[in-house]
C-alpha cells in the first residue's frame, strides 16, 4: 500500500472509482509536487479524468480533507509531544540590488 492509499484509507466520496481516482491524483501530485496537473499525470487520458474529478460537483474540499484529517490525527496519536511548527522566516534584501524582489511584511521591505 502506497503512502496515497494510507493517507486517503478512509476517504468516502459516495462512488468507489472517486475514491480511487482521488487517491491516484494525490498520488502522482505527490511524486511531482511543482508540476501542474498536466506535468503530474502520466498521459492525457489521465489527466482528463483529474479534471472531470476537480470538477465533479459530487466532490468537495471537506470531504478530501476529512480523510486527510484523520490519517494526520492517526499519525499524531502515536506521539507524546508533537510540534505544530509554522516557518515565518523573511530574507530582507532591501537595499541591495537583486532582482525578482518582492514585499515582505511591510511594503517598504524587499525579500
């Protein structure tokens, strides 16, 4: 069982091929996690049907995230302390003369 299918082990989106599909497409998203939906897919076949799931109104946000909510909860219980780190890091390059700098916390900060 790939990391997808753990992940997604409880998904329930009403139709056993959503569920395959939403666990494929996280799958390859996965392998490829800068590439757009075309850059991730195998074929254009596949990437047909990852459009036809993003569209389907029987899918919904909640509904991906609840299984992802649980396969994260699954994994935190198994851990006594477990760290919630956000990285908040700016790099303020302002003065310098570097280009493809833009604003940080203040507009007059470049990073």
């Amino acid at each position: 069982m790939g990391w997808a299918e753990r992940e997604f082990e409880t998904i329930d989106l009403g139709d056993p091929r959503l569920n395959r599909r939403a666990v494929l497409l996280a799958e390859r998203l996965g392998q490829k996690p800068g590439a757009s939906i075309p850059g991730a897919c195998e074929n254009g076949a596949e990437t047909a049907a990852a459009y036809r799931f993003l569209r389907n109104e029987q899918v919904s946000c909640e509904d991906v995230m609840t299984a992802h909510r649980q396969a994260t909860m699954g994994r935190i219980r198994e851990h006594a302390v477990v760290l919630c780190l956000q990285d908040t890091t700016e790099l303020d390059y302002n003065g310098q003369a570097t280009a493809g700098l833009g604003p940080l916390s203040y507009e007059a900060q470049r990073g």
